[in-house]
C-alpha cells in the first residue's frame, strides 16, 4: 500500500533553501569530498527544465537500458511490509518498480529537490505516496527509520557525495540496503574514454532527435560525469560506511546496479 499524504512547499521557497544548502554543503566540504558542489544550483535549473521529456529521452539515450537497469537492480531485494525511502525519486520510477515487485505491499516516501517532479507521478501511480522535498546531504527523517533506500539515476547529483552516503546510512535501519541505480565511471582508460565520448558527443544527438530542444539539455550529463567517481572509488567510499556492497556493472561499466548493506 502506498500512504498519500504529501509533506510539499512553495517552489520558489523551496528552490531558494535548497541552492542555500547547496552552497552551505560546498563550503563545509570543498575539494575534499566528491560531488557537485556549486555546480548543483546549475543542474537543478537543467533538471526542472527537462521535466517534460525527461522519462523519454532518458529511454531513448539508454537504448531502453534504464528500465532493464531498474528491474535486474531490485529484484528480489525488496519484500513486501518493507518501508522505502526513494531518495532522488523523480518521478518515482524506482518505487513503481518496487511496488510492481512486492504486489504494491510496501510503504514508499517520494523524496527529490524538485517539487515539479514529485508532483507528476499520476501516471505512474494511482494513489500517490507521500512526498517530501530536500537533498540527500540533509535527509529529514530520524535514524534507523527505512528498511530499503532506492537511488535510482540521482546518486550522481549529489552535492556532497561523502554526506549523502553518511545520511542514508544513518536512515537505514540495521540489516537495510540502499539500491542504486546510475551511469558507471568505468576504470579501464578505453572503456572510460568511450562512455565520455559517448556522453559528450553522441548523447546530445540522440537526445535532441527524442526531446527536441530541452533535449540539448541533456548535455549536462558530461559534466557530473566528470564529477562522478569511477567505480572501484564508489565501491571504497561505500565500503567506508556500509558492511558490504554487490557492484554489477553494464554497458562496459558506464551503467551500474549497486547494493550497499547496512
């Protein structure tokens, strides 16, 4: 079952407080911790923009990857009575593959920076779940509250990786499991260089033939990818604070499917 309260704010208070924290995060941790930092506010801004074409484009630029990628990452890894924290929901594409999974016999919090996005899930969704808004670096719940935390494509947009990880260990309750699902920075030089170009190059392409003009938005992707530690860096930051972790990798790594065991 899905609660439908939903904890929401103003837009343009809401988006004004978090570009504060955002620059409140970027000072506290400054080149020492991995993430977007200043440059967050500037892919917040592109994200909202894209809100219409978003779901398809990313489809398209995946070659339908994302979905596959969603489904391999969760199953069976979620039960039914679990209570989930979608972190980065978006649209709440990793719950409604969670729901589709335990029969719709779990309790899901939407949780995304954008109020826009948590507001257009009917279509995936006939009774919305609750919702809130914030960032991963500040994450408004007690300790030990969840069961299963779902990241689906939104990891990368942290501002602070090294908080984020810190906050959804901390919501997890023993014995929990943080799902992500995101691009990969592959550690072999070729294979990094070839899913660069790709993002660089022939993303934008693709992107523009599936969602027209906002589709040239996508472009920012590059960027947090230059931002996005490989793999094996990842898999070590998560080490520091998790008991273990399953990393699955596709698309020569530049797609991974990770489990992080409280």
């Amino acid at each position: 079952m899905c609660i439908q309260k939903t904890h929401l704010q103003n837009p343009e208070l809401q988006k004004t407080h978090l570009q504060s924290k955002s620059t409140e995060y970027n000072i506290k941790n400054n080149s020492k911790s991995m993430g977007l930092g200043s440059y967050w506010g500037e892919v917040l801004d592109v994200l909202q923009e894209i809100i219409p074409v978003y779901d398809k484009v990313n489809s398209c630029i995946s070659f339908g990857k994302d979905s596959e990628h969603r489904n391999k990452a969760i199953q069976g890894k979620v039960k039914n009575g679990d209570k989930i924290l979608d972190a980065g929901s978006g649209f709440g594409n990793m719950s409604k593959t969670a729901l589709d999974a335990t029969d719709g016999e779990v309790e899901i919090m939407l949780y995304d920076p954008l109020l826009p996005m948590i507001k257009n899930t009917n279509r995936l969704f006939k009774k919305k779940p609750e919702a809130t808004c914030g960032v991963f670096e500040h994450v408004p719940f007690k300790s030990q509250q969840f069961d299963v935390v779902l990241s689906g494509y939104s990891l990368r947009d942290a501002i602070s990786l090294n908080t984020a990880i810190s906050e959804i260990h901390r919501v997890l309750k023993d014995g929990g499991k943080w799902i992500i699902v995101d691009l990969g920075k592959p550690d072999e030089p070729i294979a990094r260089f070839g899913v660069s170009f790709y993002l660089k190059l022939i993303l934008p392409i693709v992107a523009y033939a599936a969602g027209g003009k906002l589709g040239l938005k996508f472009a920012a992707l590059h960027k947090t990818y230059k931002l996005w530690p490989k793999n094996k860096k990842l898999e070590s930051m998560l080490l520091e604070k998790f008991s273990s972790v399953e990393f699955e990798k596709d698309m020569m790594g530049g797609a991974i499917m990770v489990t992080a065991h409280k």
